[in-house]
C-alpha cells in the first residue's frame, strides 16, 4: 500500500509553512508523526 503523494504533500506543505522545518525533515517523519504535527497544527490555528 502506497501514500497518496497528493496527502503527502499537502502535509510537507502544511507543517513547512507553519514551522519552517525542511523538506527533508519532514519526510524523514513517519506517518503517524506528520500526522500528529498536523492535528497539533490545527489545533494552534483554532486557538488563534
């Protein structure tokens, strides 16, 4: 089973603007941790 690349980069995309962090940082994440970065991105934006 493969990753959606469109998912892929909308979250590369999602935490690189938000955080800065690299490309290559980011795709060195697993799954589960972009995707936790991404709930505790949002959560963030709400509060604002």
């Amino acid at each position: 089973m493969s990753y959606p690349s469109k998912q892929l980069y909308e979250e590369v995309a999602f935490i690189a603007y938000h955080f800065h962090w690299t490309r290559d940082d980011i795709l060195n994440l697993d799954h589960a941790n972009r995707q936790l970065w991404v709930a505790e991105i949002n959560k963030i934006n709400e509060k604002l």
